[in-house]
C-alpha cells in the first residue's frame, strides 16, 4: 500500500497555506513508506499528486462555520456541507475531487482534513496564530498516525 500525504493551497494567500505548511512540515518526519507531496492549486498537479497512491491524506485551508484553527476530519473523502474550499485554486476541492473519482484516478482511501483559515489576503506569507498553532498539530497527528501504521 503506497500511503501520501498532499498538502494543497497557495503561499500567497495567508492561511491559504496551511496544507503546504503541513506537507513541508511532515516530509521532515515522515516514516519510511510514507510519500509527502505539496500543490498549489491546479487540478492536473492534484490529479497527478493522487495518482498510484492508495492511501491519501489531502490537508487544505477551509473557510466555514468554524473558528480559525478548526480542523475537520473528513476520511470518506469528502468535504462536510458547512465547510467549503477556500475559492484560490483553479476549481473548489470538492470539484476536484468529484473529477479524479469521474477520471477513475481516486485512491482506495481518502482523507481530507479541512483548517479553518482566518485570513486569505492576497500578499500575505504568514500564518494566523491559530491556524499555525493547527497545522502543528495536524503535523503531530499525522506523523504518529503513519509512525504507527509502519510499526
């Protein structure tokens, strides 16, 4: 089983970053087997980051009804109705998922964890302190969920 993590968002947009964050922060810690990858919002890129994985954790920023660090759990795959993508990309994530499932490139098993961002102004490279404070804590979560998976 191939098991990778994809960080998705834009480095430009603030909280937006907060997958990429993830996914930088986690390839320094990622166990032996686990794959960790970063993209920046095109759907080709996304497709290609899924593909001949089967066992995929997508980490984004979210906006929704949530407080800004918020971290949502979704491992069907899919996005809860109440949280939505944070509109940077080239199409929503729930687009792009809908997409690679029609192009029959989905693997097995998909885990999409949503960060509530507060602040996505363009021009903006850092983080809010809550969302930093998350994308710590997704890190930790993931890093001791592959180490565990491997043990």
């Amino acid at each position: 089983m191939t098991r990778r993590v994809v960080g998705v968002g834009s480095r430009l947009r603030g909280d937006d970053a907060a997958g990429l964050r993830v996914a930088e922060a986690l390839a320094e810690r990622a166990p032996p087997g686990v794959e960790v990858r970063t993209c920046e919002g095109s759907v080709g890129e996304l497709v290609d980051a899924l593909g001949g994985a089967t066992d995929v954790v997508l980490v984004d920023a979210v906006r929704g009804s949530g407080p800004p660090g918020t971290v949502t759990w979704c491992p069907d795959g899919a996005l809860p109705p109440q949280v939505r993508p944070t509109g940077t990309h080239d199409m929503g994530l729930a687009e792009a998922l809908g997409l690679i499932v029609a192009l029959d490139q989905a693997p097995a098993r998909l885990t999409v964890v949503g960060i509530e961002g507060a602040d996505f102004t363009l021009g903006r490279q850092a983080l809010t302190p809550a969302v930093a404070e998350a994308v710590a804590r997704v890190t930790a979560e993931l890093a001791d969920a592959n180490a565990d998976a491997d043990a």
